[in-house]
C-alpha cells in the first residue's frame, strides 16, 4: 500500500507543475471477478475496494486520468448456479494491486469550473499493470498461493459524474478489466508450475477478468482554464 501511494503522490505532484485544471480524489466500492470459479455474474460486488484517482482536464470533453486501486477478490464454487461448480467445491481468495492510466471521454460538455448544476456520462480506457498473488491447486483440492505475480489488462470503464457546488464531483462507474493471466483464481498457474498440467482446471483458454463497482469523489483546483484551443 506504500508503494501505491508514493506513486500517487509522484505523478499529482508532477502535474501540479503545469498552470491547468486538476482533479484529485479517491474511489470506494466493491469488486468482484469472472473466471473459474465460483459465480458467473459480470457485475457482482463481494469484497471491498478502495483508491485514488487523479485526473488532468484538457478540454471540457475529455481528461486525461490515473488511478491507483487496491481490491480483494474471491469465488466460492458452492455460491455459484452451476451445479458442476457447487459439486467441486472450489474457492479462493486474492488481492489485485493495480496502477492505470488512460483517456476519460464525457458525452457533454463537463466544466469542473461551471457555476451551474452539471452531469455526463463518460466513458474511460487506458491501460492497467496489477500486481496480484500466484494462486495453485494443492493435492487436497485447496487453492493457495505461492507467489507473488503481475500482468497487465484493458479497462473499460462506463460511469456518470455530476458537481457538487464550485469544485466538486461525485461519480458512480462500473469498470471491467480484461487481464491477460487466467491465473487469478489458480486454474492456470504460472511461474514454475505453468508446465504441470495436472494442476490445471476450467477453460484455461480463457482469461480472467475482475470488475469494480464503486462511487469517486474528486475535488477540482488549479486556475480555469482555457478550452479554446481544443
């Protein structure tokens, strides 16, 4: 958690050089993953989420944003509809670190600035490199971690934001990350147990994906600035 948060402060410190609109602030909610194991819904908040979010707006359509989120994640087979899951019995547990930058796009004009009541949808994408635990089947069926392991994924976000007075904003999004590791869950593990086959299980020709449902609150600074050129 330290090391997300020296990064946090590094990059809004380097933009606070820059004479432009700023927003910082943080997101909560719950997370939950499709894969394996467990569950199958897409959105299905389980277990808790939090982090931060920075966002640098160069024109009243679009931002540039990073984000920090740290989120627990978890299935268990004897939850789920499918009855060859709830005969297996699996379940797991693991923690995604994630850093993400990318393009924040509103469908109308959204003036952090503005004096009047304001709202958009928006859409946002980037890229996401997450740090998360190596997950395997033991020789008693139970699924534990190894090791400690990263990848990247595809956000794709889709949310609403609306201001709160002058210079602040509340939002509620749901966003997907596509992963490309299917070892979320411990049904392809990597590292040096990825030639084990025997410890193999599900669709191992399908990766992971985990997903967050939460609100942001991010508070504007920084002089007006000028739109013109954009």
């Amino acid at each position: 958690m330290k090391y997300f948060a020296t990064v946090f402060l590094i990059l809004s410190t380097a933009l606070l050089a820059h004479s432009q609109t700023y927003e910082i602030g943080g997101m909560i909610g719950g997370a939950n993953y499709i894969g394996d194991v467990g569950k199958t819904n897409y959105i299905n908040p389980n277990s808790f989420a939090v982090g931060g979010l920075f966002k640098w707006n160069r024109s009243a359509r679009h931002a540039f944003r990073g984000s920090v989120m740290v989120a627990k994640i978890k299935g268990e087979d004897s939850k789920s509809s499918n009855s060859r899951r709830k005969e297996r019995g699996y379940s797991f547990e693991n923690t995604v670190k994630e850093v993400s930058v990318g393009i924040e796009y509103t469908f109308w004009d959204f003036d952090v600035h503005a004096q009047k009541a304001i709202s958009t949808p928006y859409l946002y994408t980037g890229l996401t490199y997450f740090w998360y635990d190596a997950l395997y089947k033991n020789g008693n069926d139970v699924i534990t971690d190894y090791d400690g392991a990263s990848s990247v994924a595809v956000p794709m976000i889709l949310g609403y934001k609306a201001n709160m007075g002058k210079n602040a904003m509340v939002g509620f999004e749901i966003g997907v990350r596509y992963t490309f590791t299917d070892d979320l869950d411990g049904s392809n593990p990597v590292k040096g147990l990825a030639d084990n086959e025997n410890l193999k299980f599900g669709n191992t020709n399908s990766d992971d994906w985990y997903v967050f449902t939460g609100i942001t609150v991010t508070f504007a600074f920084g002089r007006k600035p000028c739109y013109c050129n954009f």
